[in-house]
C-alpha cells in the first residue's frame, strides 16, 4: 500500500474514531473499475460525439472521468482529440434522444363549482383530469479504442426516462429528462474505466455465543469501545482470541481490525476462518469480496503506472 493510502487510511480510522459510529469499523480503500484494460490507461483523448445528444452526453462524461481521482490525485488524463501529444486510447461515441407523450390515467382534484357573490367557493366537486407520461428514450453508443485500433471496451445502451404530468401542470422539459439519462450512462461509464476509492463504515459482529461469562463481558465492552477508540476494541478483542480461537465474531471482528488497517492478508485469512467454522458466514463473504476487488483494484493501479 502506497504512502499516500497509508495516510488516508490512517485519516479515515482517526475519523471512525471521532465520528460517533458506533458498532462499525471504518473501512477505505481503492475499489476495480469494471474493466481492467480501461482501468490500465493513463490518457484518453474524447473525439466529438454524433447524433443529436452527442455532444451534451460527450461533455457529461468527460467531466465524470476528469473527476476521478485517487489519494487526491487525478487518476486519467482527459483531453480533446485535437489536443496535441500521445494518449492511449480515444473515446468515440453517438448519443440521440426521442421524446414522446403517452396517456398516464387520471388523477382526481378537488374543484369549485360553485362560489358566492363574494367569488368565496361554497361547493366542490370530486373530478378527473387527464395525465400523461413525458417519456424520453436515450440511444447511447460509445466506444474505447487503443491507439493501436483495439476495441478495448463496448457500451450501448437504451433506456427511458418518464415524468408524470396532468392538465394544467407544466409539461416536464424533455431537455431535463436527456440530461438525467446522460447523468446515469456516465455514472455506469466512469464504474467501468476507473477505479474508485471509497470510505465505509462496516458493522461489527455483535454475538457473544460460545463465549464464556468473563470473555462474553469483554466482548461486549469491545464492541461499545468501537464507537469512540476502535484501537482498543481490536486490542480487545485480541485479547480474547487466544480462549476462543474459533469463535466466528471474535474472527470475523479481527478480521475487519485488519481489513480497517490495510492488512489484507491478514484479514483474508481471518474471514476464511469464519467460513471455516460454517456460522455467521454472511458477513465474512461480504469482507472475502470486499478484499477481493481491493486486489483486482491494486492489480490495475499497477497496471496503469506500468511504463
């Protein structure tokens, strides 16, 4: 683990510390984007999209990649395709939306149908209106292509956004509609090219079973200790080990104290020992996978500072 993730580790479990969390562990660290050859890139150059969104969905995109950042640092280099210099791959893509109007059932309003010489209402009536559903279609196609020609990566994609409106509302802007769709394809975008770096506060195991009258205390107070010093819960908690050596929260709980401090292989083997003991096997697969994708993560990281 680099220098810089050191300390925003250190920074996050300072804050577990101060956050008033009780009964979690704090956990950070740097997650997979969900393609490895894009996760591997340094630069991408974004050529101009077709189509009659392309540009809007082009310009959203770019900006959710330009703000990727890793310890702080920006992860990607992102430039316009006219931009001079080598990059290692473009972005191209095609974007068009399709707006129409479908009925939606009615929706019941009270009216006035009747008012005093003071123009004061003095009955109304139960009735019906027409609705309608706003509904945009976006078509996105975008492609990552090494400077080599390799498709390195493929999306397309077709969803629809809708807006329920009725007589006398103001018709939803079709414009709005596009941008939430555009917003949503470039989250699922920026997932798959690039990593991202995430702070969590993972629940403790809290059961005492197996555990003697005396251990059971002490478990107990480990477990209170997480909201203010988590050091001392883990300490705690080791402490108990050596009388329980395969209690599955003490394993499970030591597992996450070294998960929290970017021990991973440590925290790996105490989860497996969890599953091993074939209890409470939920919550040591939920970290298994956690440490799983830090490893893929760690993988690209290096991939992409490979020269």
């Amino acid at each position: 683990m680099g220098r810089k993730l050191r300390g925003f580790v250190a920074g996050c479990l300072a804050l577990g510390a101060t956050a008033g969390v009780a009964e979690t562990l704090p956990v950070s660290g740097v997650y997979p984007a969900g393609n490895d050859a894009a996760a591997s890139l340094g630069s991408i150059a974004v050529e101009p999209f077709g189509g009659v969104d392309g540009q809007q969905f082009a310009i959203t995109l770019a900006d959710k990649l330009r703000g990727v950042t890793i310890d702080g640092e920006p992860y990607l280099r992102i430039v316009p395709a006219s931009a001079s210099g080598e990059v290692d791959a473009v972005l191209q893509g095609t974007a068009g939306a399709e707006a129409s109007r479908r009925d939606s059932g009615t929706r019941e309003e009270s009216v006035c149908v009747e008012r005093d010489e003071d123009r004061d209402c003095i009955r109304r009536e139960k009735h019906k209106i027409p609705c309608w559903d706003q509904v945009v279609r976006l078509d996105a196609a975008v492609r990552l292509v090494g400077i080599d020609g390799e498709l390195l990566y493929a999306f397309d994609r077709a969803d629809e956004q809708a807006q329920r409106f009725c007589e006398g509302d103001d018709r939803p802007s079709a414009e709005g509609l596009v941008r939430q769709l555009a917003t949503r394809y470039a989250d699922g975008l920026r997932a798959d090219l690039a990593p991202v770096q995430l702070f969590e506060q993972v629940r403790v195991m809290e059961t005492r079973k197996g555990l003697s009258q005396d251990d059971g205390r002490a478990f107990r107070e480990a477990v209170r200790l997480t909201k203010d010093d988590p050091e001392a819960a883990c300490a705690a908690w080791s402490a108990i080990e050596a009388r329980n050596p395969e209690n599955a929260a003490i394993l499970f709980n030591l597992g996450l104290c070294a998960e929290s401090h970017g021990e991973l292989y440590e925290a790996y083997d105490y989860y497996r020992g969890v599953l091993a003991g074939g209890e409470d096997v939920g919550y040591a697969r939920q970290g298994l996978g956690r440490i799983e994708r830090r490893w893929r993560a760690n993988a690209q990281l290096e991939s992409q500072r490979r020269p």
